[in-house]
C-alpha cells in the first residue's frame, strides 16, 4: 500500500509537467491523485465513522487552497475530523476556542519586550501553522474576526508594524453552532465569503451511530499515521488549476451566478432572494468543480462536478429575504430550485 502511494505521488510529479500540454497526462495524473484522497480517506476512516460529505469537503478545500466553515450541533466530529485530517497529512495543526474574552494578540502573536537588548521581539501566535480550528468562530467579537480576516484573505499577520507571511499551505476550518445564538457576533459578510465553502453537518444514520457506539465501548481510538505531505498537496493544487473544463461549462457557471442576481430571467421567484452571490462564487464555483474531477479521478470537468460543489459554495453567497424567512425558504431550497430550471449543456 505504502509503495504504491509513493509511485502515486511520484507520478503526480512527472505528469504535472506535461500536463498543461497533455489532455492525457492530466488525465492520469488525477488518478494517481485519486490514489493519495482515498489513502487519505481510508486513514480517516480509522477514527471517523460516516460523515463522508463533511470529509470530502474538507479535502476538497485543502485541494482548492479555500477556507471551510462547518456548520452543525456539536459532538458530531468536527473537531475530531479536522485533527484526524492535519495528522494523515503530515501538517501543523492549531485548535483556538473562540471566547467573548478573547484578544487578536491571542491568535496572531504579540511582540516581547527584550530587556537585554532593548528591542521588541515577536512571538508568533497559534495563526502561524498549516490547518487552523476555529472552533465556535461566532463568539468573539469583531475585532478578533478582523485579524482573522486579514490571515484568511492575505495569508500574512500583522504584528507590531511588521508583516509576516504565512505558510503556503495555510487552511481555516471554523465550527459553528446553528442553534445556540446567544451571547454570539454574527460572522460579517465580508468574512462568511472569505469561506470557500460552507458545510452543514448532519447527524449520523442509524447504521453509522450503532457502530460509532460498538467502536467506543471496545477499544481505544487507532493511533493515525501521516499518509502523505504538504508538498504533495501542493502538487494536487497545480494538478486541479490543470484539470480541463469546456467553454460551456464555464457558460453553465455563469448562468448559475447569474440566476442568483436575476432570478426572473430563469423563471425563478425572485422576491426571495435580498442580493446574490458575488463574483468570487463564480471562482470557487469553478476552482471547486476542477478539484472535484482530479478527485474522482477525471482530467476534465463534467455538469456532475459543478452540481456536487454548488451548495457548499452558494448557500452561505445568497441571502434571502425576509419573505423567504417568514415562509421558511432557505438559501439551500433556493439553490434546488436554480439548478432544475438551468439548462444543464
């Protein structure tokens, strides 16, 4: 197993190369990365009973280089998903509890005054490693978001009156709780769409949750090993940027952006949506559906691809009127809606 996953990202390597020249090349390069996601999975899997969508996802935003916001009451996996995921990867991982009382020097690092030389020092915050957990995003205030934001959207911290950059493979992955809305600060529109995609997280089948309660009361948790490294996720990401998609695809995206801002023009009821999605939707929308071919084992897009990603993408981009709250519209019911009155080419 060991050896055949080396070969996988060896040959990733190779293929890169004459990908952006080779339809063929790109095509067996995302098998080979399709090798590495379900070593990936598998390793997961140890810990992680279901929750395949939320793991998927997770991987997906990894491989698009995009920030995820998990959504779902708590004790289904969410912390122990991500944990599991920065271990099989072999990268650093970062837990910060979000708390009413909490300071943007706690995130990013502060500086230290050095008597001995008379200088200030920087001490870098828990901001500086590959897969951060932002666990309850939603219950610090805006000034702690704000500093969170600039990480997100920069990838570099401010600390003093330097700049410092982050590491190249550097991923948010923020929990909130849809229920408790006490004591919280409603994440900004400019920070919900620094979120690549937005999960919701569901309870587990029955199925599922008859074995998650055999698995616990009969052995302790399997120990995960490392799977793979940074610097093969970062060959994946060149990879996905790669994988093929067709003018009319790109079209069919469009229109999907578009129906969001003028849902008449697509017969769609317009009075229940307040404002569309941005152009970045577009972006992820795209970004997204390239990543998901390569992990499906496919060098080129297909309408299947972009349909998989588009409530991840969209649900947290439309914001829905107050007539769509008062009749229980949500921007997932929207979505549907949208994607069965668009042509698909």
């Amino acid at each position: 197993m060991t050896d055949n996953l080396n070969n996988s990202e060896n040959g990733i390597s190779n293929e890169v190369a004459n990908a952006s020249r080779d339809l063929q090349a790109i095509s067996e390069a995302s098998k080979m990365a399709l090798d590495v996601v379900n070593a990936i999975k598998n390793e997961i899997k140890k810990v992680i009973i279901g929750q395949e969508n939320m793991l998927d996802k997770l991987l997906l935003g990894i491989i698009c280089d995009g920030h995820v916001l998990l959504e779902g009451v708590p004790g289904l996996a969410k912390t122990l998903t991500v944990k599991s995921l920065a271990s099989t990867i072999d990268a650093s991982y970062k837990r910060i509890q979000f708390t009413p009382d909490l300071l943007p020097a706690d995130i990013v690092g502060t500086e230290i005054y050095d008597i001995k030389n008379s200088v200030f020092l920087p001490k870098q915050g828990p901001i500086f490693s590959n897969i951060i957990l932002a666990d309850e995003i939603n219950r610090s205030p805006a000034k702690v978001q704000s500093a969170l934001l600039e990480a997100m959207g920069e990838h570099q911290v401010t600390i003093g009156d330097k700049t410092y950059k982050l590491p190249d493979v550097f991923l948010v992955l923020a929990t909130q709780n849809p229920i408790e809305q006490e004591g919280t600060y409603p994440l900004p529109e400019a920070q919900v769409d620094r979120f690549m995609l937005k999960v919701i997280v569901k309870y587990p089948t029955k199925s599922e949750e008859k074995t998650i309660i055999k698995n616990m009361s009969s052995s302790k948790p399997a120990e995960l090993k490392p799977i793979t490294t940074i610097e093969t996720i970062e060959k994946l990401r060149k990879l996905a940027n790669q994988i093929h998609i067709e003018e009319r695809l790109i079209d069919y995206i469009v229109n999907i952006i578009d129906a969001t801002r003028n849902p008449k023009d697509y017969k769609l009821q317009s009075e229940y949506i307040e404002y569309g999605a941005s152009p970045r939707a577009g972006i992820y929308l795209t970004k997204a559906a390239k990543a998901n071919a390569m992990m499906q084992g496919r060098g080129f897009v297909m309408p299947e691809d972009i349909r998989a990603v588009a409530y991840e993408i969209l649900r947290h981009r439309i914001s829905v009127s107050y007539e769509a709250q008062a009749e229980n519209v949500t921007s997932d019911m929207i979505i549907e809606s949208l994607l069965a009155n668009i042509n698909v080419p």
